[in-house]
C-alpha cells in the first residue's frame, strides 16, 4: 500500500518535530551543565576510596549538589587521597562541616561523598578549602566488626582452654563435689527437719515476748515519768518552803553567833596572856605535886606498911 503525498508531508513534520524536540532537549540540558557554575572544595580521607571515581555524587542532607572532579594520593601522607570535587553555587558550605564516604555495600560497590554538620551560625568555607573528613560508616562497622571478631576469637580460645583434658578433669572433680555437697545438705535438712519447722514456733514466742517487754518497757517509762514529775514537785515545794525560810534572821544570827565567839576567842587570849605567869607556876606546882604523887605510890607499891605507919603517926600525933 503505497502511502500519499500528504501523508508524507505529515510524517515529515513529525520526524522533524520530533528530530528538534531531541535536539531541544539535548542542547538545554548541556547548556545547563555548561552554563552551571561549581565551586571547588577538597577532602582528605585516610581509608581506601575504592569505588569513589570521578563524577560521584556529592551529596548534602540527601540532595545531590554538586560531583567528584578528581581523585590523587596526598604527597605528604602516602596513606591519605585527596578528593577534589565540585559544589553549585549557592550552596551552604561551612567550615565546620565533615565529608563522608558512603555507599559501597550494594552490587555496584560505588560510592559517594555525604556533607553533614555545621550550623547556619558558621563561617561559610572558602573556595578550595579542605573539608574535614570523618570516619566512614562503612569503616565503623568494619571495625566493630574486627574487634567483635577479636573478641570472639579470644572466647573460642577460653573455650577451648577451658575444656582440655586437664581443666574437664578439673570440672568433673567440682561437679562431684558439688553433689556431694549438695547430698550432705539434704541430709542435714532431712535430720533438721523437725528443728526448722519449729522455727516459726519459735519466732512467733520470740515476737510475744518482744511484746510484753515492749509493754512492760512502755509501764516503766510510764512510771518514770510520773516518779520524775513527783520529784519535780516536790522539788518545787522545797524551793517555796527554802523561799519561805527566815535566811535574813538566821543568817543576821549567824553572823552575831560568830562575832560572839570571835569576841570570847579575843578575852580568852588576853585572859592568857596577862595570866601567862600564875599558869606557869601554878603548871610548874601541878607538875612537882604530880612528881611528888607518883613518887608516893611508888613507895606505897614497894611498901604497904607505910600507909599502916602513917596512921600510927597521925594518932601518936593526936
């Protein structure tokens, strides 16, 4: 079936409509990519970069906003790379903000750089400043995952070193043990039987008797309480009736007494003192008579017919 004229014309519109739309399209979108201004920043990671190529995405809170140029290894440190990339303009990019590595767990193992941090309060960075890296997601689980693979591997080590010959050896003698133990427990149990199962019994007679001392404490307390306030007043009374003494009487009499005396101690000494003389010779007489007396009984003790001999005298006298 041969096609008309006019159905080539329309056919030849559409293809050119088309042909221009394509066309269209392709030159907007190069020109957006030509016309698109990207501010360079770099970023130093000192893990591996595998799977960061040029042209990776750069993204900020999820949004693609700019593309790795270029990658190299840092000259001063051969265990760093330092990655070059792009940001559009406009584009809030702090100083306080870290780039980090993300992705490459899927199929493709690509990855791409995540810019986090920082506040709208910072200082914007500088074109061609160096972003601050952080550890990669990635890398923290891989390292978690040594050291839990560490750790296990030292368990496995205490596993196996704990059931070796010697230390199952060990074991069984512990776990015997333990039975019999645990046997000579039961049998004491057995045998205590009737002893524990009086402990109640005797806790709840152990509780009445905390009771009644408990109560017979209260009645002393009670007693006490009451005797205190006895002597209170009675202390009381004494105080009234001390008030109620005649002090000033007996104190004026008191001091009279003592002046009395102080008075008769003064004649007494003056008595002395002018009599000093008469006591002497009326002591020094005492004295010779007391001589004289015991010289006498002496003479009675040695012969008692001198007493027979005075009267004789005394009548022969008479």
């Amino acid at each position: 079936m041969e096609t008309t004229k006019a159905e080539r014309i329309r056919l030849g519109i559409f293809v050119l409509f088309i042909s221009c739309l394509f066309l269209g399209t392709v030159i907007f979108l190069v020109g957006k990519k030509i016309t698109e201004k990207h501010i360079p920043f770099k970023t130093r990671f000192t893990e591996s970069v595998d799977g960061l190529n040029p042209g990776a995405k750069v993204k900020l809170n999820g949004i693609v906003v700019g593309q790795v140029t270029s990658l190299e290894v840092d000259k001063e440190d051969l265990n760093s790379v330092i990655v070059h990339f792009g940001v559009l303009a406009g584009t809030p990019i702090k100083t306080t903000m870290h780039a980090n590595l993300i992705g490459g767990i899927s199929l493709t193992g690509l990855k791409s750089i995540e810019l986090s941090g920082g506040s709208p309060d910072d200082p914007n960075a500088k074109k061609g400043d160096l972003i601050q890296s952080s550890v990669s997601g990635f890398r923290q689980i891989t390292g978690h995952a040594e050291n839990i693979a560490e750790k296990f591997e030292g368990l496995l080590n205490n596993l196996i070193l704990i059931t070796n010959d010697h230390n199952q050896k060990k074991l069984t003698s512990v776990v015997s043990n333990l039975d019999n133990i645990t046997l000579k427990i039961d049998t004491i149990l057995l045998k205590s039987s009737k002893d524990i199962s009086e402990i109640p019994k005797n806790t709840k007679l152990l509780l009445e008797n905390l009771n009644a001392a408990v109560v017979e404490l209260k009645n002393v307390e009670s007693k006490a309480v009451a005797a205190l306030a006895r002597i209170d007043a009675l202390a009381l009374n004494t105080d009234k009736k001390i008030q109620n003494l005649p002090l000033e009487a007996a104190v004026k009499s008191a001091t009279d007494a003592s002046k009395s005396i102080e008075l008769l101690a003064k004649r007494g000494d003056q008595l002395i003192y002018r009599n000093q003389e008469d006591l002497s010779v009326t002591v020094r007489h005492l004295r010779e008579t007391v001589a004289n007396l015991n010289d006498f009984s002496r003479q009675v003790r040695e012969n008692p017919t001198l007493l027979i001999r005075g009267e004789d005298r005394q009548q022969r006298t008479r």
